[in-house]
C-alpha cells in the first residue's frame, strides 16, 4: 500500500535570510513568509488526504529574538489570523493553535481563541500553528498534568495529553538546516523528513507535490520487516 498522508509538519525557516539577501529588514521576509502559509495551507486543504497541516511559526526559543522582531511577530499573527479567517471558512479549513498561548499578550490570546472557536465546525484541513511551542515544554506540561489527575504516566495516557497526539508523517524544514530545534520529537518518532534549501518565503505547493511524491516511494518500516 502506498504511504498515507495524514500530518504534515513544517518548520518555516528562512524568513530573515530572504529578506536579507533582497537587502530589506528581516521582518519583510516574515510578511512574505505568512502569505506563503495561505497557500500552502490552501494546497493541502484540496488534498483530501492530508488530514492536519502543523506549521511551526513561534518557538519557545524566539523570545531570545530583539524585542522589535518579536513585537513585529505579535502583531503579524494577530491581524494576520484576523484576516485569514474568510479563507480558513471558505475551505472549510479548522484552525487549532498548540503551544502554550498563555505565555502570549491576552489581546492575541483572545484572537486566537476566537478563530479557534469560528473555526470549529470546520471538517476539512486542520491548520496548527505551533505558537510559543517547544517540544520539552509540551512535554512538562503533558506529564504535569497527568501527575494533577492522578492518571499514571504511560505511552498512551502521555500521547493523549501531549497537545498534539497525531503522529507526523511527513516533516519538512526550509532554509537550508538540518535540525529540528525542539519541534514535535515525540510526533516526529517515525517521521519521514525531508530538508530543503528553498528559504521559506520561496516555498511553493510544487515543491511541496514533489515532496509527497517522493513520501509515496519511501519503504516505512516502523521497527519491523518488509
Ligand atoms: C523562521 O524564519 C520564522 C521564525 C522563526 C519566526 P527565521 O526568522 O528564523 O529566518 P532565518 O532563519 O533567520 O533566515
Ligand atoms: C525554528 O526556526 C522555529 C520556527 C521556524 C518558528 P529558528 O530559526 O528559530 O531555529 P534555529 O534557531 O535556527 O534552530
Ligand atoms: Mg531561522
């Protein structure tokens, strides 16, 4: 059986360094960046298949970032999901963010639960933005919570409190690195990753169609034989 598509995962990296090399401020290539996740996002919602698009675009790391790229990333997101939202219901597409939002302003907060909430009938595509995300901190706050209840730590009850349980099949990294850099270790177990030098904001749904073609010609074992 040829592989299924079902959670595709994308660390969006190369903002800064596109712009850069057009000799513009970094932030342009951020602005660039979010018109590349429209259609993207608008791709994998056409193909049927693809069950959950999870795209990182705000790590628990960016804080470290000056205040003006991060201040200049707030307020990108925020009147970015407000524009998005005719195009998240035209496709039919649910918009769902994990991370700890709460590290975020209440303001953007609210924006984000808002779309969420306007979204949720949606039955299509989910789109997940990775926002204040980190891989370790999904998993403190998974195991923090399992301890609260009571429940005991297994590989179930923790996939379960993890904010995303649904295994990646395929992960892609633009710009050019070869890293993860704290992205869904524990959904990405069997991931087929594909790095591609193409910076973000460059990235098209045909770079992407050849990526899943080639998913489809991978042997994926998971531990046993053929
Ligand atoms: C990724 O692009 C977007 C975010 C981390 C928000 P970068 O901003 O990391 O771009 P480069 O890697 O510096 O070019
Ligand atoms: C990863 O990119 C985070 C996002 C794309 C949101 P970074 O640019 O932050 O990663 P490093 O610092 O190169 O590992
Ligand atoms: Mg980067």
């Amino acid at each position: 059986m040829r592989n299924e598509i079902r959670h595709i995962a994308i660390i969006m990296d190369g903002n800064g360094r596109w712009a850069e090399a057009q000799g513009k401020k970094r932030v342009k290539g951020h602005e660039k960046g979010a018109e590349v996740v429209r259609d993207i996002t608008t791709f994998c919602s056409i193909h049927k298949e693809i069950e959950r698009l999870t795209l990182y675009a705000f790590s628990t790391e960016n804080w470290k970032r000056p205040k003006y790229e991060v201040d200049f990333l707030m307020k990108l997101l925020d009147g970015w999901l407000k524009k998005e939202l005719p195009i998240y219901l035209e496709n039919d597409i649910r918009f769902k963010a994990i991370g700890d939002i709460s590290g975020f302003s209440t303001k953007l907060q609210k924006t984000i639960q808002d779309i969420e909430k306007k979204t949720l009938a949606c039955k299509g595509l989910t789109q997940s933005l990775a926002l204040n995300y980190g891989s370790k901190d999904e998993v403190i706050r998974a195991v923090k919570s399992l301890i609260k209840q009571n429940i005991e730590v297994t590989e179930a009850s923790l996939e379960y409190a993890l904010d995303t349980s649904m295994p990646v099949d395929i992960l892609i990294r633009s710009g050019g690195d070869k890293r993860l850099s704290n992205f869904l270790l524990w959904q990405s177990a069997y991931a087929e990753l594909f790095f591609t030098e193409t910076l973000w904001p460059d990235f098209t749904p045909d770079e992407l169609q050849s990526i899943l073609e080639n998913f489809k010609k991978i042997e994926r074992r998971f531990g046993g034989l053929k």
